[in-house]
C-alpha cells in the first residue's frame, strides 16, 4: 500500500487559516509558496500568518511574528504522527482523543521559529531534525542617518500595512487601538486616525481603549497624549478592578512563564475581557506590539546575558533570540518576539478578537533593521534610548502633520496599574510561574 492510501493518518493540522491576515494572496498562492522550497516566495506573503502543508512525506512550516505554531511527533503502531497547531494544549487534547497522550509533555512540543521555512520528514524512528530555511532577511544599515529621512520611511512603512489592513475590514467595522499612550501605541492610533480621514472614512469607527486597574497612570498618559491633539473623544479608559488581574489565567493562556511576558499577557486579558463585556460585536484591534524590539528599546541592564554590543551587532536580537543555530536558542519556545508575542496574540484570540501588530510585521521590521544605530549611538545606552521617540515623532510628523507627545517609557503591565498595586499582583520569584505552568500537565 503506497504512501498516500494509508489508512492511518500521519499528519494532523488543527491550525485555523481563518487567524491569519495575508494581504495579498489567495490561499491557493500561499500554499504553493510555501511548498516551493523557495524563500524568496515566503517572504512575499505579505501580513501575519501561519501555514502548515504536506506533500508527501515532508511536512512545510512557516510563520511571521504575529501568529504562533508549534508541532508535536507522537509514535503509532503504524508510524510517526505529526500534529501541528497553534498551542499545546490543542496538541495535548488532540492525542488524548487518540489515546496518545502518554506520549506527551510540554517541553516537547515544538515552536516554530517566526521568518523561517520549517521541514520536517514523517518518517519513522529515529525521528529526523527539522531543516530550517530563512526567508526573510533585512538589511542592516541601510539608511543614512538622517534621522527626518529614518522617521519618514519607518512611518510610512508602518502606514503601508495599517493601510492593507484597513482596506481588508468591512467599512462599518469599528477598530480598537489598544492604547497606553506610549510611543508605539501611540503612533498607531495617530496613523490609523491619519488613514481614515485620507481613505474618506469615517474616524468615528476608531477608538483608543486604556486599561486602568485601580487608577494606573496609564490612564492619565493616554488621556494627556490626546488632549494634546484635540483626539480625546476618541478615548475610552477601561476601568476594571485588582481582582480582574489574575497570572495563572494568563499562565494557562500563553502557555509560559516569562515575567515580563507574562506580566504583559496578563494586562492584556484583563483588557480584552472587560473590552469583550462592554462591546459584545467588537471584532478588529490593532496594538503597538513589535516596537520596542524594532528599535531596540529594552534596558539593557536588566537582562544580564546582553550588552549594548550584542544588541547592536546581531540581526534582530529581541526579533528573534540568538537564533536556531545558537545554543541558548529553545526548540520548545523559539527565542525574542518570536517566543513572547504570543502575550498580544493569545488574549485577543482567547475574546475572540482579530488582532495585528503592525510593528511586527516583516516589512516595518525590514525599515527598522536598515537604521545604521551603531553609527547613531556611539554604542552609548543612552543614545539608544533616546532614539525610538525622536524617529516616531519626526516620522509621525512628516507623514502626518501632528506633532506626537512623547513621554518617557514605561512598561504596559507598569502602567495599568499603580505602582504599590503591582508587587500585590505578581510574584517576584519567577520560579512560582514555572511551577504553576508544570503543574499544569504533571
């Protein structure tokens, strides 16, 4: 009996294409650039997306930032079953329906790591190791330093795919911002705000939502950041009380136990939740997810594995990790953003939201990995921090005319709440996530 009449099924995909926003393709295209084995046909898949085909016995994976996929190879009496999907416990739930689970712990499962063409042969034992193929790869240092010039095109990037996304919605769907204030968040608002009234649509649709746990100072910012453009009718606080944030929720959600990630991830459910309450039909949000990253915004003290060196030398360090190649890079978890998008990601999915993160997106990342930040910095921290609300501002400007407040940065899960609130809310030993996420499946 050859290959393809098997009776028993070798390859199980419970991914759902309906997740993903592919802008310029039909489905047809995408599956036959993904099979091609050509990278320069991934890279062209333009959106957030994550797509799993077979043919034969070889088995394609690829995904940008915004979307998760993992895969799993469990053993039959027949052979080797690969079973691909968004999170672990679909996989996990999928072989207990096989009677397979037995087979299974967390750790290995695999994610699989965002800009790459994954293959892996279903074959039997021993299992083979999976071939990865990048398809996108920026060039670094590409633009002058001019910061004007840098703005201006980072910007109109950004504009490009909130442009796509937009022209993608029903014209009588609202879109929310989740919105701190901050510079990312910020500049998607004002840029969407910006689109709207280019495109002749009504601005109306469009609303800012700030989360606000007993008073946070986000609250303050975001409505600060507004007033300042004569937008604040376009904001709405959402106000929900200490006993809304809850970890382990968010534990069970995105499936890992990184503070900050988690931190983050648990803001974000308590967002989408009380949004989901207020505005049953509410479909579309967009946030700022990606920028920091993109721009290398992170204080490098906090983690002590960096320096300024490494964060300006290696391609796309917060993007993705040290890389598949690298030693400290995670089968189970991939590496960067790659790994902890899914705290944006896995909320919205959860309230039943279509969300993008525009600054996640290839081409916005591709403008961002061409600014020359080595020759802007003089490797000074300080020059790096500076950076991100110089060029966002001069880029909003320039593609707008609105001149875009700046205030200093803070964290998302540091401004929703206020500051004694926080340490109630979180432990501070980060092996109490790890534990409670292993609890989970022991």
């Amino acid at each position: 009996m050859d290959h393809q009449t098997k009776p028993v099924s070798d390859f199980v995909s419970l991914l759902d294409y309906n997740n993903n926003v592919i802008f310029n393709m039909t489905p047809q295209e995408v599956t036959a650039a993904v099979i091609s084995g050509d990278a320069s046909r991934v890279r062209q898949i333009d959106g957030q997306f994550a797509i799993v085909e077979k043919v034969g016995q070889q088995v394609f994976m690829a995904r940008s930032i915004g979307r998760p996929m993992r895969y799993f190879l469990a053993k039959q009496v027949s052979g080797p079953l690969l079973i691909v999907a968004e999170r672990i416990d679909e996989i996990y739930n999928y072989l207990e329906t096989k009677g397979l689970h037995h087979q299974f712990h967390p750790s290995y499962t695999r994610m699989v790591p965002a800009h790459f063409v994954v293959r892996v042969e279903v074959v039997g034992c021993p299992d083979p190791n999976p071939v990865y193929t990048r398809f996108f790869e920026p060039k670094r240092n590409s633009l002058t330093n001019d910061l004007d010039k840098i703005g201006k095109v980072y910007m109109e990037a950004l504009a490009n795919e909130c442009q796509k996304w937009l022209m993608s919605i029903p014209a009588d769907e609202p879109v929310g911002v989740l919105f701190s204030g901050g510079i990312d968040s910020g500049s998607v608002f004002l840029v969407l705000y910006h689109l709207m009234l280019k495109l002749g649509m009504s601005p109306q649709r469009l609303k800012a939502f700030t989360l606000s746990v007993n008073n946070g100072p986000d609250a303050a910012q975001a409505h600060q950041f507004l007033d300042q453009l004569g937008l604040s009718m376009y904001l709405e606080i959402i106000d929900v009380p200490k006993s809304a944030i809850d970890y382990k929720e968010a534990i069970k959600i995105i499936e890992d136990y990184k503070p900050l990630d988690l931190e983050s991830a648990t803001m974000a459910m308590a967002l989408c939740k009380q949004i989901r309450k207020l505005y049953p039909e509410w479909k579309y949000l967009a946030d700022g997810d990606g920028g920091d990253e993109n721009l290398k915004d992170y204080p490098i003290a906090e983690n002590t594995e960096l320096t300024i060196r490494s964060v300006l030398n290696n391609m796309m360090l917060y993007q993705e990790g040290w890389g598949v190649d690298k030693i400290k890079h995670s089968l189970t978890y991939s590496g960067g953003q790659s790994r902890g998008h899914v705290r944006s990601y896995a909320p919205c999915r959860l309230f039943g939201f279509k969300g993008l993160s525009p600054y996640a997106l290839p081409n916005v990342i591709e403008v961002a990995e061409g600014i020359p930040f080595i020759q802007l910095t003089d490797w000074s921290e300080d020059a790096l921090y500076a950076l991100k609300g110089e060029i966002v501002s001069r880029g909003i400007k320039a593609l707008t005319g609105l001149e875009m407040p700046v205030f200093e940065k803070r964290r998302f899960q540091k401004g929703a709440v206020q500051e004694g609130t926080f340490d109630q809310l979180f432990p501070q030993d980060e092996m109490q996530y790890r534990s409670y996420f292993h609890s989970l499946y022991a």
